[in-house]
C-alpha cells in the first residue's frame, strides 16, 4: 500500500466557468494541508460561538440524550423525558462532528474500510473506546 499521500494538481484555468471558480475554491481549502495552529484557532473560535449561544462544546450529553431516548422508546425507562434527539443541543453537535468527519475524510479520498492484520488491534480498539467511555462518566464534557 502506498502510505505518502499525493498532492492534488491545481485546476488549469482554461476557461472562467462555475465549475472552474468550483475546482479553484476546493484547492484552495483542500489541496494541501492547513497548519495545526490554524485548526485549533479556528477550532476555539466555534466553541466561544458555541458557549455565547448556549453551552461550550459537549459530547457526553447529546450520548445520553440518545440513551435515554432508546430507554423511553423501549418502555425500559417510560418516566423519562428526553428531548427529541435531533432537537437536542448535545446529539446535534455530535451528529455534526461525525458528518463533519465522514466528509473531510471522504474529501481528503483517505476513507478506506479494512481489517487490521494482528487481531488484537481490535480488542484493543474496543478496550480502548471503553476506558474514553467511562472518562466521559467521569468527566462529563
């Protein structure tokens, strides 16, 4: 498998049409790669926006919002009231940070299913989503 990735080549300008000021525009966002600091400023921005319109940027939340909502649907919990998830705050940003990274990965044309080679990648795959698991318990945000 070829690990270096390679850059994309810039749209010729050969003629000034939509879909050339289209080819221009995604180069000039996704041809190359951003610097971190530029990542993270702007990464810091969306949360002031998110903390001066309701709350800071959350992930555990909108996940048991979900819960409850399957526990209410399932008659397991039939006294809780959650809110609707796609009406929630919390599962509105997490079904954003999911679509936002199925499309940069799908952009970036690195989406690629595959099986690791050593099985044990996978059990520590899964030990490893439930010790962040019970960090968001810990520590909720």
């Amino acid at each position: 498998m070829d690990s270096v990735s390679t850059p994309l080549a810039r749209p010729v300008k050969a003629r000034s049409s939509f879909s050339a000021y289209l080819a221009e525009g995604y180069w000039t966002f996704f041809g190359r790669e951003w610097p971190p600091w530029l990542g993270g400023i702007l990464l810091g921005l969306l949360n002031f926006a998110l903390f001066a319109y309701a709350a800071p940027w959350f992930i555990y939340g909108g996940f048991v919002n979900w819960g409850t909502w399957i526990y209410k649907l399932t008659g397991i919990m039939p006294a809780a009231k959650p809110v609707v998830p796609w009406l929630h705050t919390g599962s509105v940003q997490d079904i954003g940070i999911f679509a936002g990274a199925f499309l940069a990965i799908m952009a970036a044309s690195k989406f690629r299913p595959r099986m690791p080679q050593r099985k044990i990648r996978l059990v520590e795959g899964v030990a490893g989503g439930l010790i962040m698991g019970v960090g968001a318990m810990l520590a909720p945000g």
